[in-house]
C-alpha cells in the first residue's frame, strides 16, 4: 500500500539545497526508533545505519530539493533571485513560491520584446506587499524559496514538487521500516546538496567507505508526446540505471541489481540516461573506490513544479532496495 | 600592509615561487611555524586557544598567460592561465619567463582590421608578445615554450582609499592572512597560502585533506559590479561597502547559520559588510567544505574591480573591514577554555 500521507509530508516540507534542516527533522522523526545509530555529518547528511558484521552497504537518496536564491531585495517588494539547482527561466514563470516561514511570492518578468531572451536575472519575486515595514523585516538576500504546489494522485500516479528525490527518501524510509534480518552493515543515508553537484554524497561516501553503494533516485522517461527518446516508461518498474554524466554501473552491481529483481519477481527495466548525474556519482571514486549504482524511479516532467510518478514503480523500488540489503 | 610588494611580485597559477618566497620570508621574520606541502602551498600555524580546527585560505596565484609558441620572426603565442578577460590583452606591457624579460602583447592595428574584426573582442590566438627581437633564434635566447607570462603594472594609491594594482584577486587575502598571522592571537588557526585556484581550486583540495578542518574561511578578491549600467540588483558587490559574504556561488552553498553569524560579529562590531549578490564564480570555499568528512565555510572577500585584468582596484578600507572581521571571527570560534 502506498503511504500517501508520508510521501505528501515529504513533498511539502521545505528543504533547498544547503537548507536541508526541516526536511532533515522531519525525516529523523519519522524513522525514530528504527535504525541502531542516527548520525547527522559535519555537511548536514543523516545517516540512519542498521548494524551488522558482513558487508557495508551503503543507500543514498538526496534531501535536497531545487529552489531559489534572494540576490537582492528591493524596498518595494521585488525580490531577485537566482537558481539553487537546475532551472529553466521560461518554466518558472507565473509560478507561486514559498519560504520556509511560510510566506509566497509569484515569479514576474520584466518586460521584454522578445519572450525566447527571458533569461533567470529578468524574472523577480513579487512578494505581495507595498509595506516597506513588512518587506524589510522579512526578506533577506540569502533567503531561499521553493515551488508552491499541492499534492495530488491518483489510483496509480502521484503529481507533485520536490519527487526528485522525496520520493527517494520515501523508499529509504520504507525500505528501513521493512528492514530484513542481515548480517550485512547497512546505512540509509538522507544527503544534502545533491542538485548543486551531489555534494553532500561526496563526504558521507568518505565517511562510510561502503563495499557496495546504491543511490536512489528519479530518472527521466521517453514515453511522453514527442519525447526524449529513451527506453524508460512510468508503470514499467524499478529502473537499473546502467549510465548517466556521472557513472557507468558497476558491471558486477547491474547483475546484482538485475538478479535480485529476477528472482524476487520485482519488475524492472533497464535505464541510460544522457545527462544528469547522482550520488553514485562521487561515492564511486571516493577513497579507494565503491562499486556503485543507482535504482532509479521514472520520473515525468523533472524539475518543475509538477512531477509525475508510478506508486507501482516505486513499490518494486523499494522491493529491490530491501533485496539488496539483505543480500550476503 | 604587505600589499604593494605582494602585487608587484610574478605568480601565475602552477608558478607562485616568487609569491611563496615572499611569504615565507615574512613568516620567517615573525617567528610563525609553517611548511611548504607537495603542491606548493604554505601552510601556517599559529597557536593559541582551540575548540575547533580553523582553516584560512587565500591563493598566492594570479591568471596569467604561458608561451606556447615562437614564430619565425620571433614573435611569442601564448595561451591564458585562468580565467582571462581577453578584452582587455591587447597592447598591456608584461614579463615574460623567469628573467622577466619584457615584452608587450600586440596585434593587427585597427588600420589594418576588417569591419567584422572591429566589432569582437580580439581572440588570444590573433595576439602574441613583442619583446623587441627580430628572429625566432634571438627570442629563443630568452624564453622557453612553456614561460609564464605575468602582467606589469605597478602597485598606486589613488582616489579616497583606493588601490590600483595587478593580482588583488587574492594578494589582498595573502596580505590580510600575513597580518593576521603577524598579530599573535591567543586563538588557534591556520593560515594556508593556496596554490592554482585560478585553474581548478587544486592547492585548497589537497590543504585541506592535511589539516580537516572544521572551519574554513576563504578571504578572496571578488568580482565587483559597481560600474555605470549595472542595475542594483546585479552589482554582486560595491566598492567601499566593506566585507562581502558569500551566500552561493558555483563551488559552494555557504552554511547560512555560519554566514548569518558572522553577518552579527559585523554588525555588532560596527564593521561594514555586504552580501555578495551573485551566485556565480567560486572559490577555494568549494573544495574545502567536500573534503573527507566536510567542514562549514565561509568566503569573506574583498570587492574587486576590473577582476582578472592588469588595474584591479580595491579599497584599503574593504580591506580592512575584512581584515578585523576575520579576526574577530576566529576568536569567537575559539572562545572557552580548551589550550592546546
């Protein structure tokens, strides 16, 4: 059964990168009691670890979610910004967003003749207020925003901001609920600042020195009208990420991760992606190198206010993340 | 101030030894503890009451160019070492190589341009360095493939406090660490003079896997955008305005309690202070947090005009601000009892 109410907490709670304390205490408490040990990093990554003797095995999925960064604020409540994380300007457009203490703003543009320049420093936040009082005292440069957007779903799809990685994070929480009797050493780790560079999985990958590493984390699809064209669809399971700009799966991981899926009868579909990067990314030639790879979950319409996923998809994920762990 | 003789000195990114003798000559003199590591940096202690290890940064090295080429008739070609702005090459007196030899940076003379040619910037490969010889073989006498070419322009005081120099990005953070070094505080930290930030952070990376620190702080020329057409929300920082602080950059996310905090040590001590308003660039900050288990960072930078150019200009009082800020961090951080 998909646990609609936690993956909706996930989805709303305030975290950009860097700023990953709300998202951090929100996780902590929803996995109290679950893990043996409960670690947070010098760069603000948590780590949950279910002790053992065999085998360390080490899970990543990021915190961090995309938003923006106040550059400037002016006295009449219009507020400059530039990206935390990749964004397109002619997508943020029209969007609301909202602050960690809760107040909104909606993207503008200045003016322009022609629509195909509008550029990120074109656009400015319009807070809603021509109280100089009120602008003064709650905005300041470094503040940071994220999307605006309700939750919703259906039977079998969800929509909704931040998927990428809350849905990550979702599956990790799960998957430690359900976490199976093992003699291997496994560590769930929540990191921050993955989508300014996977920087947080760069110390915990140092800090762990893991003998086996999976990231999790969404991939895009090639079943959309006039698609990117790639062989991953939403409904089509666990996605065995073979490739992406920042790792080539460990041969020896992809037939792991592929004969877990086959004797579990857990759906899945191989996936190569020919941009992006995650986690696996720098925990891979971190010390004397991990063998790495990456489960990823199909994922429309990635970094914008609106992505779309599979419950079934992320169910087979979270089937083949306890597999692993349990695995000598 | 170690300033003026700082600027005056050669140091290209991967050729900082002229910057380095300077330094540890002057470390010498104060009696301060430190070594040269593999890479070139110097890495400085000074003793004092501890909580945590702190880490100050600043890079001896400037962009600069390196010969790469000598044509027949003796003309040097040459590549940039950094993030040169190419506008600004042409016809600037430089020394080239170890025995300085000088030359100017020449071109076609706009007589001679086609209209298209008038209209860009002049690329690097269109340039080359005149030092007065006639023939590939009276050139190769004094410089080698592979010379460092450094800018010549001498160190002035002009305008209400101002600076007029080459390689403010980062002697000013050089010279601020030297003093602060010179002080003899009663709070631990190392000073590390960094090598190759221009190209890639290179010297930081490896300083900071010696010293794990848990707190780094990057004293750093940055870009200032103060100029006439600049609307207000894009100058990244004004002249005069005092210390910037980092919020983002494309190296690092600043721990916005650490920056907040100092953004207080300033505000408490009436030290002036800006945001840097800008999200682009980076610093040594970026591979001193990622190091082995991370550390917080912060950049606490001197506004820098016409960056990366001959004429840099800075403000002594920006300096200053900087200078005393830094201080006063380092001995908030290491309040309380611990001695080591």
């Amino acid at each position: 059964m998909f646990n609609s109410e936690l993956m909706k907490k996930l989805s709303d709670c305030f975290g950009p990168s860097g700023r990953e304390k709300l998202i951090r205490e929100m996780i902590m408490d929803e996995i109290k009691g679950l893990a043996d040990e409960i670690t947070i990093d010098p760069l603000g990554n948590l780590i949950a670890r279910k002790k053992g003797n065999g085998k360390k095995i080490l899970f990543s999925a990021h915190m961090d979610q995309i938003g923006l960064i106040v550059t400037h604020v002016d006295e009449k409540g219009f507020l400059r910004f530039a990206n935390v994380g990749g964004l397109n300007a002619k997508e943020l457009l029209g969007l609301r967003m909202v602050f960690d203490n809760g107040l909104e703003g909606v993207i503008c543009q200045e003016e322009l003749k022609d629509k195909e320049k509008l550029k990120i420093s074109k656009l400015f936040l319009d807070v809603a207020s021509t109280d100089k009082e009120f602008i003064k005292k709650n905005f300041r440069t470094g503040d940071m925003c994220v999307f605006k957007t309700e939750y919703y779903e259906t039977d079998d799809c969800v929509i909704c901001k931040a998927a990428d990685d809350r849905i990550g994070c979702y599956i990790l929480i799960e998957a430690l609920k359900k976490h199976p009797p093992t003699e291997n050493d496994v560590y769930y780790v929540f990191s921050v600042q993955e989508e300014v560079g996977c920087r947080g999985a760069k110390t915990a990958g140092y800090i762990i020195d893991p003998d086996l590493a999976i990231a999790i984390d969404v991939t895009a699809t090639g079943d959309t009208p006039d698609g990117i064209k790639m062989d991953v669809k939403l409904g089509g399971g666990a996605a065995i990420k073979l490739k992406d700009n920042s790792i080539i799966t460990h041969p020896v991981v992809k037939d792991l991760l592929t004969e877990l899926a086959e004797e579990n009868k857990i759906k899945y579909q191989y996936e190569i992606l020919e941009f992006g990067g995650t986690d696996a990314g720098p925990i891979h030639t971190s010390k004397e190198g991990v063998p790495s790879g990456v489960i990823s979950i199909p994922t429309r319409n990635l970094h914008t206010s609106g992505e779309i996923f599979n419950k079934f998809d992320v169910e087979e994920c979270i089937k083949l993340v306890i597999a692993t762990a349990e695995k000598e | 101030m170690f300033l003026k003789e700082l600027t005056e000195l050669s140091g290209v990114s991967g050729c900082e030894y002229e910057v380095r003798n300077y330094i540890k000559s002057k470390l010498t003199d104060m009696g301060c503890e430190f070594y040269v590591d593999k890479l070139g940096n110097i890495i400085a202690h000074n003793k004092g009451r501890k909580n945590k290890t702190i880490m100050l940064a600043a890079h001896m090295d400037e962009v600069g160019l390196i010969v790469t080429n000598i044509d027949s008739d003796g003309f040097i070609k040459f590549e940039a070492v950094g993030g040169i702005d190419q506008r600004v090459l042409n016809s600037k007196p430089v020394l080239v190589g170890e025995k300085k030899i000088p030359g100017v940076i020449g071109s076609k003379a706009i007589h001679l341009m086609s209209s298209d040619e008038k209209e860009k910037a002049l690329p690097i490969d269109k340039m080359y360095i005149d030092i007065g010889t006639s023939s590939k073989s009276e050139t190769e006498k004094l410089v080698n493939i592979g010379d460092y070419v450094s800018f010549k322009s001498s160190y002035a005081e002009f305008g209400d406090n101002l600076i007029k120099a080459k390689a403010l990005d980062d002697r000013t953070g050089c010279s601020i660490i030297l003093e602060l070094l010179s002080q003899k505080l009663d709070a631990d930290f190392y000073g590390v003079f960094t090598v190759m930030e221009e190209v890639g952070l290179r010297g930081a990376e490896t300083a900071a896997y010696q010293l794990e620190p848990d707190l780094g702080l990057v004293l750093e020329g940055t870009v200032c955008a103060d100029m006439p057409e600049v609307e207000e929300h894009d100058k990244s920082t004004l002249i005069g305005k005092g210390a910037a602080l980092s919020l983002m950059d494309n190296t690092t996310v600043y721990d916005i309690d650490l920056v907040r905090s100092i953004a207080k040590i300033a505000e408490d001590n009436n030290i002036m202070y800006q945001y840097r308003k800008s999200a682009a660039g980076g610093n040594d900050a970026g591979v001193i947090h990622k190091t082995k288990n991370g550390a917080k960072a912060a950049a606490i930078s001197v506004p820098c005009r016409y960056i990366h150019s001959p004429v840099s200009v800075a403000s002594k009082k920006d300096i200053e601000s900087v200078l005393l800020l830094t201080k006063l961090v380092i001995l908030e951080n290491q309040k309380g009892e611990k001695h080591v």
